[in-house]
C-alpha cells in the first residue's frame, strides 16, 4: 500500500503518514461518528460524500459495508401551517399579501422543535397581535418539489381568538382585518384556487358542524418518551380518549 492511499480502521479514516487515527465515537446505528476539532487534511476523507449542512457543521459520511448504503437521507419536508381564526360573528381574520390584492390566512413554517399548534398561535400573533387558542387541524395537504426542491406538509389549524384587536405585522403584511365569512367566500381567488375553495368548505361545514377536525392529545414516543402530539378524531371514537 503506497502512502497515499487511506485504509479504514473500525469504520473511521486513518492517516497512513503518522498512523493518526481520527477520534471518533459509536453511534447507536453499528457506526462511528468522526468529531472533527482541529484542521485535518482534505485527501483523509475521498470517498465521502456531501449529508448536508447546518449552520454550525457540515456532515459528510461514507458507507463502508459492499452493500446498498441505508444512511437515512436528510430531511425531505417543510413543515408549514395555516391558521383559520373564526370570532362568535363568524368573521375570519385576513392578511393582505403585500402587493398583491390577495386576503390571505395567516400562514408560516414550523420552527424547529415547534409543535404545529404552537407554530399555529406564534403566526397569528406575530402577523396580527392576536391572541388565540388551538383547536383543531382542519386538514392538511402534501406537495412536492417545492421550497428548495422540497416536499411541503401544510396543516390547515382552527383557532378561537381570545383577543380581538389587530395590530398587523408591517414587514409581511400589507392589511389585516376581520373579514365576515361570506365577503371571503367571494373572493376571486377562492374561486380559481383549489385549495382555497376546499379550506372555504370545510369551515362552512366547521360552522354547521358538520365536519370534525383533529384535536390534540399530549403523548410520548415509544423509543425515548420524549413528548410529543398526536392528532386524533375524538367524536368518530367509540371510546373517545381524554
């Protein structure tokens, strides 16, 4: 072996000039994690490929078995929510896109380690001053190759205000205001959009109550009890869980 090649040993890269040895540690998966903390020459790592990037690291990998490689891919989704913010005068609450005529829901991505009802909340308050509580997701759709080339999961959220008085975000929002329902059933955009027109019917029904969403029931994984959400029909339950 010439000294230009790099040989394994227990899964981590070895210089063969000094015989150094990269710390590393096992992950729980059958591999090693390379921590890096000091300038280490670039030709150690031929063979890796590009994982992805953070702000604080950039992680490549290597699969060493002959085999098909089944390192997880990095995240494939955004995650986004809508909120529906209906008062006891069946009004929504609207935002006017900036610049473009369109009365809109509050919209937004999730944040990291942010449940979707919160993520919810945070964007009404933050795109009108108003004060809400979550109560259902009405529905939720999938799309592809959107943001950045990724998939999208938008969760439409019903929310009842607990305030009223709008205070309107400047730097995203153009107007905000209580809009009776059925002024933005007319709009043309809820005519010629199709997820328009569908997140409209289903608060008409909402209304009537002739739909149920998805409430929220506090949880925990099964692998690390760490908590979580899952969101269930409560009233299609034959044994509703409280």
């Amino acid at each position: 072996m010439s000294d230009h090649e790099t040989p394994m040993v227990n899964g981590v890269v070895e210089h063969k000039i000094g015989e150094e040895v990269l710390p590393f540690v096992e992950d729980e998966y059958g591999g090693v994690i390379v921590e890096m903390t000091t300038p280490t020459d670039p030709k150690c790592f031929e063979g890796f490929r590009y994982h992805h990037a953070e702000p604080t690291y950039l992680m490549l990998v290597y699969w060493i078995p002959e085999s098909e490689s089944t390192i997880p891919l990095n995240a494939s989704h955004r995650v986004r929510v809508g909120a529906v913010v209906l008062n006891h005068n069946k009004e929504e609450k609207y935002g006017l896109l900036r610049g473009s005529g369109v009365w809109k829901i509050p919209t937004g991505v999730v944040d990291e380690g942010e449940d979707i009802f919160a993520a919810a909340i945070r964007e009404v308050k933050e795109e009108t001053g108003i004060d809400t509580e979550f109560l259902e997701v009405l529905a939720f759709c999938q799309t592809h190759e959107s943001f950045f080339v990724k998939s999208d999961l938008f969760f439409i959220c019903l929310l009842r205000p607990t305030s009223f008085d709008i205070q309107k975000q400047d730097l995203e929002i153009e107007a905000a205001q209580w809009m009776p329902f059925e002024d933005s059933a007319s709009q043309p955009i809820t005519h010629k959009n199709e997820l328009f027109k569908v997140i409209h019917r289903i608060c008409s029904l909402k209304m009537e109550k002739n739909y149920t969403g998805f409430s929220k029931k506090p949880t925990t994984t099964f692998f690390d009890d760490k908590l979580g959400y899952l969101y269930l029909n409560k009233q299609d339950m034959n044994n509703p869980i409280t």
